[in-house]
C-alpha cells in the first residue's frame, strides 16, 4: 500500500482514536474505582476494535489476530479487577466475620 493511500477502514481508525480513546482513558485515570473498571471495559473494546480497523485497514491478517486474542482476553480482565474490587467487606475484616463477638459470626480466635 503506498504511503499517502488512505481509505474508509483508516479513516475510522483515525476518528476512533483521536475522538474515542481519550474519554475512555480519562475515566480509567479519574473517578470512583467503579467508574474506572467502566472505563477499563470500553479502553478494552476501543483498543479490540482499533485492532481489526489496522487490520483492514493496512491488509494485515497479523493485526486482527491480536484484536481476537484480546477481544477474548479484555473482559477476563475485567473479571479479574472486578473481584479485587470487591474484595474487602466494609468493616475491614479479611475474612467477613464480625470482630470483637458482636452480632453474626464470632471472630476465630487469636485474632
């Protein structure tokens, strides 16, 4: 493909990161933590899709090949912060239970 050849694929791609890109990234580095796993899902879906787009674009099979692996892989991510998010309860125990024998289940001992 020469050098100064642009077409509709490429066009796309370059709407997509200029105009789709930064919003996702800014909500990746700004907000509430669940603010950040959203932005952390569409940054996945922009980035798989950008992929393909290169892909088409510049007639490189290799490109889409990424775009599938992480088009399967972007949202075990997700899963895998979404479980670290939610890891502490909010009384600050490790392990759930209530401390210092108050109401639900007893703390174990020797803590």
């Amino acid at each position: 493909m020469p050098s100064g050849d642009w077409n509709g694929w490429l066009l796309a791609l370059g709407a997509l990161l200029v105009l789709g890109l930064p919003p996702a990234l800014f909500a990746v580095c700004r907000g509430t933590p669940t603010a950040r796993l959203a932005g952390l899902s569409m940054t996945g879906t922009l980035v798989t899709v950008t992929l393909l787009l290169a892909s088409r674009g510049f007639a490189r099979d290799g490109y889409a090949d990424l775009g599938v692996v992480l088009a399967i892989l972007g949202p075990v991510g997700v899963l895998v912060f979404t479980r670290f998010l939610g890891g502490l309860p909010r009384d600050g125990t490790a392990d759930g239970r209530t401390p210092g024998g108050g109401a639900g289940t007893p703390a174990p001992e020797g803590r």
